[in-house]
C-alpha cells in the first residue's frame, strides 16, 4: 500500500537533530508523500507549521529545545496533526507518555524500513476511514436509491449513459444541466462511480446552506475563527480529497464565494477560515444547477470566469415528459420498491392506467412520479384528481391506448417494455405473458438497443 492509495495530497514533516537520519527518512518516504519537508528542530518545525499544513508529523522525542511529547502536548488539541514519535531511548512511561500526548504510533531506533512504512500506512488509513465516516454518516441521513434516475430505455437515456461512460474517468469538470427532479445527483454519483477515484463522492446543496456559512462548510475552519468555531472542524474539500464534491445548484452560490471556489479550483488549495496555512487538494468538481449560467452571467449573478471553468463539459438531463415510453417501467419499478419500504402491496397497474400516467406533463420529473407512486400505494388506489388531470393533458389525437401517430413498431416496442417493466424485467416471465418464445424476445430487445433505441 502506498500513500498514494490513501490520501494523493499527503504531506509530512520529519523533526530530528540527526543530519543522517533526516536524509534517510527523507528519501525513504518521498514515494509516499505528495510534500515531504524536514526540520533539525522545533522551532524549525513551527516556522514551517506556520506556512505549509500537514497531515502527519514524525518527531524524535529527544531534540536540543525541547521535548517533542512536551511541545505536542503544549499545541492542544486543535493545533495538532497526526504524528508518530520516534526514540531510542524508549521505555514503558515515555510510551505511556506518548501515547496520552495524543501520538498515532510509536517506533523505537534502529528501525526497519517496513517498521517505518507500517506505521505510516496505520496512520494515513486511519485518516482516511475518520474522513469517509464522516462521509457515510451524511449519506444515512439521505434516503437514497442508486439506480432510480437511470431507469429507462429510452434514446435520450441511451444517450445519458453513453456521456457518462465516456466522461467518467477523467477529471474534468462537469456541469449538469436540468429541471428539479432529473436525477442530476444520481448521475453525479454514476460519473463518480465510473471514474476510478477511491476517495468519497461528498454532495452539498448550495442553496441549503447560508452564505456567510459556506465557506466554513466547504474549507473547514480553525477553533476560534468566528463566533461558536468551539473546535477546530476539516471541510467537505478534505472530506472529498481524492474523490469528487458535488455541488447542487451552483447558480445558489454568493457572488463573494463564488470568488473563492474559483481561487481553489484553479490553485487546487484550501484556506480554512482563520487559518495561515494552506492545504493542497485533488478533487473533482461536477455542479449542477437547473438554471441557465448564461443567462445567470449576463444577469451579474454568476462570475462569467467560474462558468467557463465548471462548464468543460455540459450535460444535459432530459425531462421526463420527452421520454414518455420510459414512464410505465419507471412506475412498476417505484410500486415495488415503494410498496416493499412501506410493508404494502404493489398496485396492479392496468394498461390504461399508465397510458394516463405516460400523457401527464410531469412538471416536478421523476421526484414528482415517485411522491404519486407513493401516494397510490397509501391509498391503495390510483387518486381521481391526478388521473383526471392526466386525462386533460392528452393529446387530442390519441383514443384509449397508445396515441394515433405512432408507428406499429413503436407501440409494439412500447408495450414490450412495458409487460418486460411489469414483470421485474424477468425475460422469461415476460415472455410468456407476450406469448413469444425468450429467443424472440430477446432478438428484438438487442434489436433496438443496436440501434441506439
């Protein structure tokens, strides 16, 4: 394992009197290191700590000024980075010692090159698994279905996938594009699953945070920096290092702010609110807004400078009127996961149900479908108002059934989908209901998908 898997931004600081042994683990540990910066003592040690931040300290603990378990101690607990000592002259109180001054490991000279790396590699990975709990404990908060955004058959989702796969591994910046309710977060989280980053996909919603907070929720702060800053607290930008941020409606963001990211961005550092120092970062920005950022720029609420670098890519997400043929496959999936959360039965949707469903505008997307999906589940029946209104939202051209301008192919592929949705896309088990063999089932769905249908 090398400090490359575990934190790609990683600094450390080496203390020691010892020309030699600074050289030594010097070179042992540049591999491993994105900054590695020595001191010979700890004066010379707070002169850099005032400058450059760093993620763990290796310190001799006996040096000409002082004590290096002294001066740990004498930080507090706010001011201290992770940090292992090191000695030859160890015994069980100096370890005691060591350990209550808040030291990660503790290695005794002469030591082995594995010993060294073993420790180091303890270390960082328990600051990565401190940050990804961090992580997880915002994500339970969230009640979050991966696949339901990306349900659906058809061209425009094709589409979708297609960007996503090819756009993934790289590290530009995406800006994604849509109405509330597209699933713009969930193909964040695809771009960041396809992407190959081991670290955290961190989302924030610009527009749920105040400004005068944002930038304390974004870079972290020190204890002290603002009035109830009781501790020092890290950023969702160290949070996400190595991984992406995902921030929901850039267009949200304070102008003042908005200065800020795009001083990060272009530096790939962070300055905690009240500190000196500044820490590198490797983080992937994808925004999202369902905004038009033009529009938003000539208006002089967003910096033209921050457009152009979020907007490397744009993608934009379709709504859910203009794929219609997906509804039906959408509906049965929400009825069988919504009926399963809630401990109910899933309703028996009848063809001229989602007929109705599939003519309906759909102003609030998928969000929308789902809630009515929800809401049919708890009443056990599909609500008159809703279907009335769908029924006034057809088009006059269209009879009971699929509407008069279709194709035979298109309402024959139509209607497969749809039997395939309502039966958990068991291919078999829609086969029979269609009265076709599996072969001629599965000839005309990898018909379609050939043709990008």
């Amino acid at each position: 394992m090398t400090a490359s898997t575990e934190l790609p931004t990683a600094s450390v600081l080496i203390v020691d009197d010892e020309p030699g042994m600074r050289s030594y683990l010097a070179k042992a540990l540049a591999s491993r290191f994105a900054l590695v910066e020595v001191a010979d003592s700890l004066s010379a040690a707070e002169a850099l700590r005032q400058r450059l931040h760093f993620d763990l300290l290796l310190v001799d603990i006996r040096l000409p000024d002082r004590s290096g378990i002294e001066w740990h101690e004498a930080l507090g607990p706010e001011r201290r980075s992770d940090i292992i000592f090191m000695t030859a002259y160890a015994d069980l109180d100096m370890a005691v010692k060591a350990l209550r001054a808040g030291a990660s490991d503790f290695i005794i000279k002469p030591f082995r090159l594995e010993q060294l790396q073993g420790a180091v590699d303890r270390c960082l990975a328990q600051r990565r698994l401190a940050r990804e709990n961090f992580v997880l404990k915002r994500e339970t908060q969230r009640l979050y279905h991966p696949d339901e955004s990306m349900i659906g058959d058809s061209r425009a989702m094709a589409q979708v996938r297609t960007i996503i796969e090819r756009v993934a591994p790289a590290p530009s910046a995406v800006l994604i594009h849509g109405e509330s309710g597209t699933g713009k977060e969930l193909v964040a989280r695809d771009l960041h699953r396809l992407s190959g980053r081991f670290g955290a996909f961190v989302p924030l919603n610009c527009g749920a945070i105040a400004g005068e907070l944002l930038e304390s929720e974004l870079f972290g702060h020190i204890k002290g920096a603002f009035t109830g800053a009781v501790k020092t607290r890290e950023g969702l930008f160290t949070y996400a290092d190595g991984g992406t941020l995902f921030l929901d409606e850039i267009a949200e963001m304070p102008l003042a702010m908005q200065a800020k990211l795009l001083r990060v961005i272009e530096s790939k550092r962070i300055r905690p609110v009240g500190s000196e120092q500044e820490q590198p970062v490797d983080v992937r920005i994808i925004a999202a807004t369902h905004r038009n950022l033009q529009h938003e720029v000539s208006e002089g609420r967003f910096r033209e400078d921050l457009y152009f670098r979020l907007n490397v890519l744009t993608m934009t997400l379709p709504a859910l009127r203009e794929r219609p043929e997906d509804i039906p496959v959408l509906a049965h999936h929400f009825s069988r996961q919504l009926a399963r959360d809630l401990g109910l039965e899933a309703l028996p949707w009848q063809h001229a149900d989602l007929e109705r469903l599939t003519h309906y505008p759909w102003p609030g997307n998928i969000r929308e479908l789902k809630n009515f999906i929800e809401r049919c589940i708890l009443l056990g029946q599909l609500p008159s108002d809703m279907l009335d209104e769908a029924a006034d939202s057809s088009s006059s051209d269209s009879v009971k059934g699929y509407p008069c301008d279709w194709s035979l192919e298109a309402v024959e592929r139509a209607h497969i989908l749809e039997v395939l949705g309502a039966h958990g896309h068991n291919k078999s088990s829609a086969a029979r209901s269609l009265g076709v063999s599996r072969k001629t089932l599965d000839r005309k769905l990898n018909a379609w998908q050939d043709l990008g249908a």
